[in-house]
C-alpha cells in the first residue's frame, strides 16, 4: 500500500504517529510525513489512517486506487 498526508488538512493531532510511530512523525511544522509505509501491515496502516480526525492521510493500494478516506 501506499500512503500520503494531504498536509492542508492536517492539523497535527498526532493520532497517526500515536497509531504508527515507524510510519508517521510530526515535522517542525507539526504537520505529519510519512517516514516507512511498509514497516507496519497493511491493517496497521489502515487503522493509523482512520484514527485522523481531518482525514489527512490519503491510502492506495499498490494499483493507486484510493482505499481510504
């Protein structure tokens, strides 16, 4: 899977980092990046991406097309 922030929705609430810490930190904008997309499964990385509350985190499957929001 893939994963991307739409970093103007993201308000850095820090669920996701919270939820995936290999995957997601805040930068000094305290807007989140993506660091590993595959170190957690791909249920990990779906569950990070739900636990944002601005819908940030855009997810795909390997074929591009979009799994989440």
């Amino acid at each position: 899977m893939k994963v991307k922030v739409d970093r103007d929705l993201c308000t850095g609430v820090g669920n996701c980092v919270a939820f995936a810490p290999s995957v997601f930190k805040l930068d000094a904008k305290n807007k989140a990046v993506v660091l590993d997309a595959d170190s957690v499964s791909d249920d990990e990385l779906l569950e990070a991406a739900e636990s944002c509350p601005e819908n940030a985190i855009i997810v795909e499957d390997d074929e591009g097309n979009q799994v989440y929001p």
